[in-house]
C-alpha cells in the first residue's frame, strides 16, 4: 500500500514519479533560415511554400541546444502525483486483494451503452462471449486480476469524491464480464 489511507483515500503528498529528462533542457528545432518562420517565400506575385522548412517554419537541429535545467523538475528528474496519473502497481495490486469480490455477484442495474462499449463507471471488463465459463474459479480471477493491474488506471478514474469503493463486485453476462465499483 503506497498511496493509500485507512478510510480508502489517495495520498498523494508525498508521492513522486519520473520527470522522464535527464535534468536539463534542450531545444530541438530553430527558425528556419530561409525564411525566417515565414512559411513561404515570394517569387514574382505569387507565394510559394518554402523548400528548405517544407513550410513549417522551423528545422531540426543535428544537435540538440542545451537551454539549462528541466523547469518541470528544476534538475531533480522528480516531479509529483497528480489524480490524473496512472496507478502504481503496490496501489492496483492492493485495491486487487482488498475491494474485489468474487464471492458475491454484482444485481445492480443492466449495462449501459458507456459501461458496455466505453468502459465508463467500470474498473475492468472484458468482452469474451462466455469464454469464462469454461475457466475455472481460480483461472477467471487470474483473467480478472490481469486485466485490471496490466491496465492503464489512473487514481480519478479509480475514486469517486476522493474515495475509494468499499468493495468490487463482478457481473457476469453472455457476453463476458465487468467489474463495478460500489460505493
């Protein structure tokens, strides 16, 4: 457990990721010579696209310009957590072995347009048309555990005002299975 709190929320204060720089800052590009950002050159009355930048205005640099320090990480190559980052594996792995149940089937309401195609309000899911059945109890969690910490789940997506779920239920259709969220 990385980020989370006894009551269920994210802790983000302290968190941190890569930057994803070595600490400094480079320029890659520069304004075009040719035509100095113009885009196109004038011959005669009409404009032409210019050759040199193929009308974008700016080159490539053979080699990049060192500028100084990253300003996103000030050199430290650290940046914080924010809500809208993906999930650590410690946090998916222990919302995994704590919220999801397997033992009690999920009645809510019938799948929507956005929970079925769009995955909206869901954690996991997987369209497989009945593969599941013939999975056994031990296989289908493997399956379920799988598709939710291989996936890309960022803490916003995971929480709802803050808080986690107080637990994972599983529906199971003809069409395959989705894990809701109960709050």
């Amino acid at each position: 457990m990385c980020n989370i709190t006894q009551d269920r929320t994210i802790d983000l204060a302290n968190a941190s990721k890569d930057c994803g720089c070595d600490g400094n800052e480079y320029r890659y590009v520069q304004t075009c010579t040719e035509c100095n950002g113009a885009k196109k050159f004038k011959k005669g009355n009409r404009n032409y696209k210019c050759k040199s930048c193929s009308g974008y205005g700016w080159t490539r640099l053979e080699t990049p310009i060192l500028l100084g320090t990253c300003k996103k990480c000030k050199g430290s190559q650290k940046v914080p957590m924010t809500m809208y980052d993906c999930a650590t594996e410690e946090d998916k792995q222990w919302i995994f072995d704590n919220l999801f149940n397997f033992d009690k089937p999920y009645t809510g309401q019938s799948n929507s347009f956005n929970e079925q195609y769009l995955g909206l309000g869901t954690y996991a899911g997987c369209t497989d048309y009945g593969r599941y059945r013939s999975m056994s109890p031990e296989e289908f969690k493997n399956e379920v555990k799988e598709s939710f910490t291989h996936g890309y789940n960022q803490y916003v997506a995971l929480t709802h005002k803050g808080k986690l779920p107080t637990e994972v239920l599983i529906r199971k259709s003809s069409s395959g299975w989705t894990a809701y969220p109960i709050y």
